[in-house]
C-alpha cells in the first residue's frame, strides 16, 4: 500500500466514523473527529494528520510502521469484514439449449428426470474464507474457501472461485432492496451452519493432507530410529542373560537381575521416547473466519421434476450465466460435491451414492437422509 492509499483509507474510514475530513497540501489531512474516535487515537478536536514521508511537528505522523493499521483495523471491527455484492443483469442470458445442460451433467442413476421449465432470477450466495493453522513440529497454514447457493441449497465448490474472477470482471452495485427481498435463503440457520462446518472440515482436510503425510514419514522415521537405538541397547542384557541361562550359584543369580533391571529399565527409556515423540508431533488445527461476502447473482433457473417408482418431487438447480455452468442438484444428506444423486424410495431424498449405501451390519440399503441417526433396521444404530 503506498502513502496515497493509506491516505485515502484513513479518510473514508474517518467519515464512516461521524468525523468531518478535508484534505491538505502534502499528503495532510484536517480531522475534525467526535469524541470516541479522538479518545481511541488520542487526537486533539482538530487533528492534522501527514502522510508525507518527513515527520512534521505540527502533524500526527501516520505510516505504515507501528500499530497504525491494527488501530485502525479495529476501528473496522466486524464491518470490514462482511461485504454485499450484486453482479449486474447484463450477465443473466441463459443457455441456448437448456435440455443438453442437463443431459450433460445430471446424473441420477436410479430415477428419471423430465426439465419442466427455465427462469431468469435472482440467487444469493454465500462465500466465505477462513485461515487455517496446523501446529506440529512444524506450523502450517493457508486459506479455503467456500461457496454456497442460499436459494437452492447447493454446494458451490469450484463455481465459487470462477464466479470470483467473474466478480472482478464484472460491473457490480450494492444489493438493491428488490433483489434481496426476491433472493432469500432457503436454509435454516442450524442446517447452514452444519453443511458451512462439514464444508470446511473437508476442505481443511484436503489442505493438510499432503503437510500431514509429511509429518507422518518425519515421525516414522524418528519412530525407528528410537526403536533401532533401544534395540542395540537391548543386545548387550540379553546376550549376558542367555550366557548366564545355565549357570547356577549366588553369583549368576545377582548378574541375572542386575540385567534384567537394565531390560527393564532400557524398556522404560522406550516408552518415554516415544511419549516425547507423540508429543513432538501432536497436531492442532486452528481455523478462523475471515471475510464473508453476501453475493447476489443473476441465475437461469431449472426446474426439473424428478420420478422415483411411484413418486416424484420437483427441484430446481441454478445454471450461473456469468460462468456458464450448472451447479450440482440440491443434497439432503452428505455435502454433495459431485454431480451423482441416489433417491430414496420413501421422501425422495437426494443423496449422494454414499448416503444409500448398505448398512455394515444387515446390508440393507438406508436412506441416510431419512434416518441420520442410524440403520433403522439395526437396533445397534449402525452406520
Ligand atoms: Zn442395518
Ligand atoms: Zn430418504
């Protein structure tokens, strides 16, 4: 960030906070701040405020040194971090033969689909970042993020990195009151905060798997070096007790339990080697919310009717104009990253495959979305 940025963030930020800004020759700014803001800085009534590189003494210098930014970053609190964007209508043309968008990329291997129908509206979604920190013998971190449609319920994994690009492609407004009102989530709160947990879970995981593969062969090797160490120890007792095996007498007898002393004592040293070690390398995760961004998109939405044996049951899927691809089916179960939808004879519940599968122990097949806590067959509560 050069001075002139600063500059301008310190200002807008200042008229966000009731203060009155006036800009000054030499990168100087005149505040005239109500009195929270000046006891937090401890500012005069009027404060001038330099940018300039030189520290004048008629001015409060503001540089990036210091704990300027942390000062004023909690000035921004939680405001900063939440942002609500509207990507313009221009975007919203839908796709030229709408049945082929599905034949593509619907994949209901035990039901038939019929498309019933294709509307131009409005989605919200949802994207959020978070930073993760892995702390073993060595630290790790980045950031995920995650995507969500509130209107249809469905996972936007990679969409939601295109529909970034598309974002900053794209001419954007503030939400108009129209568009939110006609956009609303479908989720209830607990449901959203479950899937937005699972989501991150899983994509953490997916993070860490290659520094915890790592880790794993750096305490695999450890682990046998400790192990060959206390091995060659171990020689030296075990040799002198199976000399002395035939020997009798007092003296024999005395050397025999000084050795296995030593056994036992070598076996202790072991044990607390590879106590140190599992501590050395126990891992903690730390993840933290960082910015959310309330997004309201143009969609083409699909309605599409799905039949089961006797049933059926209507949904709908939102094809994303602004980077021209379908996101998956709606999920009742599992965090339905793919494409593939089992349904479930009794509701019609849409699954993945995994949330059908046989029960490990009658293996009967059970709808997971019906029954999440167990095979209702199996008393046990099998999974
Ligand atoms: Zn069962
Ligand atoms: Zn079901």
């Amino acid at each position: 960030m050069i001075m002139g940025e600063l500059r301008d963030f310190v200002a807008e930020l200042m008229e966000r906070h009731g203060a009155a800004v006036e800009p000054l020759a030499g990168d100087r700014l005149q505040v005239l701040a109500p009195t929270p803001l000046r006891a937090a800085f401890g500012w005069p009534e009027l404060a001038q405020l330099s940018f300039g590189a030189q520290r004048p003494r008629d001015a409060i210098s503001i540089g990036l040194e210091g704990d300027w930014l942390d000062r004023f970053g909690s000035l921004l609190g939680e405001s900063g971090r939440w942002a609500s964007r509207q990507l313009m209508a221009c975007t919203g043309e839908g796709p030229s033969d709408p049945e082929r968008v599905l034949n593509r990329s619907l994949n209901f291997p035990n039901a038939t689909w019929r498309f019933q129908g294709l509307t131009a509206t409005f989605t919200r979604c949802m994207m959020l970042t978070f930073r993760y920190s892995a702390f073993s013998d060595e630290k790790y971190e980045g950031l995920v993020r995650i995507g969500l449609n509130l209107s249809t319920g469905a996972v936007l994994d990679d969409i939601i990195e295109e529909l970034r690009s598309a974002l900053a492609r794209e001419q954007w407004q503030v939400p108009d009151p129209a568009t939110r009102l006609g956009s609303s989530s479908r989720l209830e709160t607990a449901a959203l905060e479950a899937k937005i947990r699972a989501l991150v879970d899983h994509r953490v995981r997916g993070e860490l798997k290659l520094f915890l593969r790592a880790m794993h062969r750096r305490m695999d090797r450890d682990r046998r070096r400790v192990h060959e160490y206390h091995e060659d120890l171990r020689k030296v007792p075990i040799k002198r007790l199976s000399a002395l095996a035939e020997a009798t007498g007092e003296t024999p007898g005395a050397e025999r339990k000084r050795e296995q002393l030593r056994m036992a004592a070598i076996e202790r040293e072991y044990q607390a080697k590879l106590d140190d070690l599992r501590h050395h390398y126990a891992t903690r995760v730390v993840v933290e919310w960082l910015q959310g961004l309330d997004l309201y998109i143009p969609v083409q939405r699909f309605a599409v009717l799905i039949r089961r044996r006797k049933g059926e049951r209507r949904i709908i899927i939102d094809w994303h104009p602004a980077v021209r691809r379908l996101e998956p089916p709606p999920c009742d179960w599992g965090l339905g990253l793919d494409h593939a939808r089992l349904v479930c004879d009794d509701k019609l519940h849409l699954t993945g495959p995994e949330g059908q599968a046989v029960c490990r122990s009658c293996a009967k097949r059970w709808c997971r979305a019906c029954a999440p806590g167990g095979c209702p067959r199996c008393e046990t509560g099998s999974r």
